[in-house]
C-alpha cells in the first residue's frame, strides 16, 4: 500500500509550498482518483512521487509497502515498481520501441533481483499484449513515439505500463486533453491493470474518465492537501457543483 504522511512540497528553489500537509492512503488492489482546481498541486503531487528534480519535499513521509520512497533516487522508484505515465514520453529517434522497452524492464528486473527477461520471451509477451490492446506490430519497431498520433501514444503509453510489470501506478492525465477514443483506451487499459496487489492513483480533470474507470475512492485536493473525500458517486458531484466549497 502507498501511504503518504503530512506531506510538504515547495516549488521554486524551495521558495513556493504547494502542498502543505497531504495525507492519504491508497491499499493494494484499489484505484483512487484526485481531483481539483487547476494549480492546485495535482501534477506537484505526482511529481515528488516520483523524485521529479525541483520539487523540494521539506516535510512529511511517503512509504510504499512499508520502503522509504523519499528515500529513493527516481530510478530505484522505478525499480521498486512505481510507475509514473508520461515516465517515457520522449521520442526517441533511432532507438527501436522494442529495444527500448526490453532495456527498461530488465534494468529494472536486475535492480528488484530478478531474472532478465530473454528475447523470445520478451517478444512473445509484447506481441501478445500488443494484439491485445489492437496495436499495428509495427508501431512496436518504429522508434518511441516518433510520429506518433495522440491516439497511438495513448496505446504504447498503456502499453509501456503493462510490459513494465508495476507494483503502483500514478498516472497523470491533467493536462492531456483526451478525446473520447483516447479516454477510453486510457480506461481500457487502467481496467486491465486493475489487480489485487496493485494500487493506482489516477489524477484527472475529466469526471468522464470516471465513467469509465469506477474508482474506489475520490479525492479532492485542495488548499494544499486532500480537502475532501468520497466514493465514486462524489466524483459526478464535483463535476455538477465545482470545487468553490473547497476553494481557500
Ligand atoms: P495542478 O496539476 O493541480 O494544475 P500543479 O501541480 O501543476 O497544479 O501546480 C501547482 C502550482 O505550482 C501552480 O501554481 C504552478 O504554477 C506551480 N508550479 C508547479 N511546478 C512548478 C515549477 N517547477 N516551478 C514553479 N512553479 C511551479
Ligand atoms: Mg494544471
Ligand atoms: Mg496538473
């Protein structure tokens, strides 16, 4: 379970707080969604989750099955199985999808102990998966997101996540501007991902992504930590009545 204690956030050389106090917990096997305010802290949280440089953590705990995630270098959260979307937007010219991917996954089996995963195996599980997710093979010899369409990068980022085997998602959608076909490959693909011993943070702007991804609990975050909490019924209240109650 990821557990995040009175967490503080500074932005700006340490000179701006953004998050002032957060606290929530999200057990294995859920899915919880935060929402909020535009500037309210949303991608600051998901970036000090992931070791993002400049965003200064001056107090607080974050622990995920019990580890120190604070603690760790961004690639030792990779290894230990946190998984931010958008980790790997690049376009990376020249470099095979591929090659890519196969590097990735087994730096971080390496890192967690693990046996690497050889090439017939690799290549038979990102065929699988691929044809599973209704990707053109082809995308997957192309280098990364190299001409890409939005709809395509939503898939190979749906993708990544999958082959890379994680243990917590924080996926990042704020600012994506999904249209419908990318929400729903986006829901398709978190439902997929759905497992008992997986948690999953979704931020989103979009209570429709809600509609297709039921989440267990729905957060707001406001004012510099999590001002309000609900099921997935709060989440379409929001949507109907706004953040103004919780505005500072
Ligand atoms: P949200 O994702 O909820 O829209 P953000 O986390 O992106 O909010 O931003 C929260 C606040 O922090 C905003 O006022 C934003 O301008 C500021 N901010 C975020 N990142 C930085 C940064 N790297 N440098 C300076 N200010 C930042
Ligand atoms: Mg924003
Ligand atoms: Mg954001």
């Amino acid at each position: 379970m990821l557990k995040i204690n009175n967490l503080h956030v500074s932005v700006d050389d340490g000179q701006k707080p953004i998050l002032t106090g957060l606290s929530l917990e999200v057990p294995k096997g859920e899915v919880h969604a935060i929402m909020g305010p535009n500037g309210a802290g949303k991608s600051t949280l998901s970036y000090a989750l992931t070791g993002r440089d400049g965003y200064e953590i001056t107090d607080g705990t974050v622990t995920l099955d019990g580890k120190d995630l604070l603690d760790m270098e961004p690639e030792e959260r990779a290894a230990a199985g946190v998984f931010l979307s958008f980790q790997y937007p690049l376009e990376i010219p020249g470099v095979p999808t591929m090659t890519f991917l196969k590097t990735a996954l087994n730096a971080q089996r390496k890192a967690r102990g693990e046996e690497e995963m050889k090439a017939p195996e690799f290549l038979k599980t990102a065929r699988a998966l691929a044809a599973e997710l209704k990707m053109k093979p082809e995308m997957l010899k192309r280098p990364l997101n190299v001409g890409f369409s939005g709809g395509e990068k939503k898939r190979m980022e749906i993708f990544q996540m999958m082959m890379m085997e994680p243990s917590f998602i924080v996926m990042d959608e704020t600012d994506s501007g999904l249209d419908v076909d990318a929400l729903r490959i986006v829901a398709d693909g978190v439902n997929k991902l759905r497992s008992p011993d997986r948690g999953m943070l979704i931020i989103t702007h979009y209570q429709r992504l809600l509609d297709y991804i039921v989440p267990d609990r729905v957060h707001v975050l406001a004012n510099g930590g999590i001002a309000a909490s609900g099921d997935a019924e709060f989440a379409k209240k929001l949507e109907r009545e706004g953040y103004d109650a919780y505005a500072a």
